[in-house]
C-alpha cells in the first residue's frame, strides 16, 4: 500500500521561507538543544539538521521509503506490546500470508536490520492492521486508558519511552494516505544516548539525551554557548516522568527550566523556549482530559488561539505556568518563546527563521491552534474519531422521516 503507491512531489520548501546565506555566514554561533526526555529536542534537532543543509527533500524515493518502513516495523512492534496474545493472534489470522516474512521480524527481540528494511512492507502490514475494526476499538481502548498515565502502567522505562512513540500513530497514518511526502523519522522515538552534533558553516549545533541519567552528563556539554534553545513539551500535561512515575512531568519540566535559566553555564546564552506538541494537546483535550492551573492573564499572543475545549485558556496556562508572568525579572532572562508542532518541517522553519534574527521577538504559534487552519484531513480523522465514538457509545440512531399526508 503507502510504500508501493506514487507519491505526488511534495511542495515542501516551495512555500517555505528562505533562510538567507549572510545570515548563517554572519554568526559565529554555538548552539544547544536540551529539554527533558520525551520533550522533542531529537526531533527538533533532525528538522534544523535538514534545513541548514538544505536538505528538505528526500533525494529519492527509496530514502523515503526506507525511513517510512523503519518507523512503520517500530510502530507495529510498539503496538504489539500492548495488545494481548489472543488479539495478536487473531490478527494474524486475519493478514494475509504475503506479510509472513514481516510478522517473523517482529516477534525477533531485537531491532530489524536497517539495511533489509525495504525488502519488507510494514507499510502495507500497518495499513491493514489498522483497517480492522476489532483493532482500532481495541487499540483506541488501550491506548486510551495508558496514555494519561502511561508510567504509572508500565514500569519498564524503556517500553514507556517506545510507547509515547504510539502518540503519533494516527498522524503516521493520516501522512501516508495524503500520499505526499513527510519526515517518518519524525514521527519516531530514537533513544538519544551521549551528545550529538552537526556543524553547519559557522553554526555548531548540540543535542543531548534528557532523560535524568543523561542529564548529570550535560554539565560537559557546556561550552559558553550563545545560543539555548530549551523545550517543553505542551503534551505531557496528565503524565508522570518515566523515571519515577510519582513525579509530575510538568513539575520536572518547570524545575529543569527554572535551572537552566539561571544557570552560570548558560549566562551568555540567548535562551528561546520552544513549547512542542500543541497537535497532542489539542487531541487530548478533544478527549475530555483537562488542565487547571490557576487564572493568568491572557498573553497578546495568544489572541487567535482558538477557544475550543478551553484551548485558548489551556495553552496560555500552560506557557504561563513555565514563563512565571509574576516574576518580571526571571521573565526577562529568556529572549523569546514559540509553540510548534515539530514534526512539520514547514513550522520548524519558521521557527528557525526567527532564531536566525537576533532582533525578533516575534513568537511563533502553530497554525494547528489557529482559527481556520485546520488541514482537510485533520478535519476529516476528526469527524471519524467523532463517529467511531459515537458508534461505541451506541449513541446512533436511525432518522426517521415523517411525511405529513394531506
Ligand atoms: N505530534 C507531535 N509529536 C512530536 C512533536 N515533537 C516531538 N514529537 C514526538 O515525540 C516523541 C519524542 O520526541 P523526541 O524528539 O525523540 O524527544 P526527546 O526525548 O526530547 O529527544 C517522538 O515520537 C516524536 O515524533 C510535536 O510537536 N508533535
Ligand atoms: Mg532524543
């Protein structure tokens, strides 16, 4: 299916805005990446590492289809565990015996080779996995329940950081019946282990694993940087750190902001807060889950936020909560802030964009919170999630229609 089928070139770039070349050659620049696990910095870092080297587009088909089965065979691995033997088993009577070689690969423990990949179609395995009713009703029922607290379920730290990859699981699906290109690896959890960085004319850029063993490690990464871009993700509002399952992700989050803001290591940094994972939010809050943390007053910038399920409320109470409005002196040690949806190469852009100005402020905010930006299919998944609940709920009734005779 998705692999198989021709792809219509994709318009990224085209509409993107152009970085300009003076402006990378200007800056003499060292940057750093951090946030706590799970928070996007890997993702992040991937989509400027693409942009800076202009490389916005795969340069074939086959590098695209390559990434698109490695994230495919991850999900359906991910799904696997948390479905019981008895579903698993019932789908695989279900599946055709075309996709064997693909279900042998997946029971193996460890990770299927990168170089064999595209000889599998996980692809078409995950299409039509996903096709099953009896799947979706008991994906969408498991997956439901564990989410919210997701390391409070399941103790193994590992499995919860390769379940938050399920998070993405529908976007996955929606990308690949668009049929235009997208950035799997986006859509994926790699675990970041140790420093990684990428040199790009006079930018040097850094990511670093933060999960909190990883993060006794950054103290070496400092290096008088003059740029830190510091992520929070906007998702993690009803879940408990992978490490310890008591303590609040947002607690952590806030706690990690207000040191690296005012840490020594950092004070010649510009410091741009990077919210991530507004998609997510809007999802759970279309789910019914719900946030209270206090009145704020309500930032300018947040104007055409969209005020579906308190949404407007809801993102400036969670920006406000890291921004600490009453404290005008710490406010002021951080340069600027933005909310993007990371996965999408074009809103990283814009984000870039704006980090590459030293002189703009201008905060960012991802058109998925905006009136009349929703995309169609976005549009389209919501009507049917709308349904599939409705049909759950037994809350369909046939319509009857009454003729009056004269
Ligand atoms: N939908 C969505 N997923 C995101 C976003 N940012 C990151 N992710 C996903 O969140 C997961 C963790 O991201 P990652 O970059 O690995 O986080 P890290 O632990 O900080 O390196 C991955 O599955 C990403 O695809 C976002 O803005 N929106
Ligand atoms: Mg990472």
């Amino acid at each position: 299916m998705g692999s198989k089928s021709s792809r219509t070139k994709p318009d990224i770039g085209k509409s993107t805005i152009t970085i300009h070349q003076e402006q990378l050659l200007s800056t003499e620049d060292e940057w750093i990446i951090l946030g706590t696990a799970d928070s996007g910095t890997s993702t992040f870092y991937y989509m400027i590492e693409r942009i800076l080297r202009k490389n916005r587009n795969y340069s074939n088909r086959d590098e695209f289809n390559h990434d698109l089965q490695i994230v495919c065979s991850l999900m359906i691995k991910r799904l696997w565990t948390i479905l019981e033997e008895s579903e698993r088993n019932r789908i695989i009577d279900m599946i055709p015996k075309s996709f064997g070689p693909c279900l042998e690969n997946l029971n193996d423990k460890s990770n299927i080779d990168d170089s064999q990949i595209s000889e599998f179609d996980y692809c078409g395995l995950l299409m039509y996995i996903w096709n099953i009713p009896f799947f979706r009703e008991s994906f969408e029922t498991k997956w439901n329940a564990i989410s919210p607290n997701i390391s409070e379920n399941i103790k193994d730290p590992n499995i919860v950081m390769n379940l938050l990859i399920l998070e993405n699981l529908e976007e996955l699906i929606s990308r690949i019946k668009s049929k235009s290109e997208f950035f799997p690896m986006a859509l994926s959890y790699t675990s970041s282990m140790g420093v990684r960085d990428f040199k790009y004319n006079n930018i040097l850029v850094k990511n670093v694993g933060g999960s909190r063993s990883q993060r006794k490690k950054w103290i070496n990464c400092f290096n008088g940087q003059s740029l830190a871009i510091l992520l929070v993700s906007l998702a993690e509002l009803d879940q408990y750190t992978v490490e310890d399952a008591r303590t609040l992700r947002m607690q952590e989050s806030k706690m990690l902001l207000g040191e690296l803001i005012n840490s020594n290591f950092l004070r010649r940094a510009r410091k741009i807060v990077i919210f991530t994972k507004p998609d997510i939010l809007i999802k759970k809050l279309q789910k019914g889950h719900s946030i209270n943390l206090g009145n704020f007053k309500m930032r300018p910038e947040f104007k055409d936020i969209i005020n579906k399920h308190e949404l407007k409320k809801v993102v400036n109470s969670i920006v406000s909560h890291y921004l600490d409005f009453e404290n005008e002196m710490e406010f002021n040690k951080i340069h600027s802030f933005h909310i993007v949806n990371t996965t999408e190469m074009e809103e990283v852009n814009s984000v870039l964009e704006r980090i590459l100005d030293h002189n703009s402020k201008n905060t960012f905010i991802s058109p998925c919170l905006l009136n009349g930006n929703r995309k169609p299919e976005q549009f389209e998944r919501e009507m049917q999630e709308r349904l599939f609940w409705k049909c759950r709920e037994q809350r369909l009734s046939d319509v009857e229609i009454l003729f009056n005779h004269i």
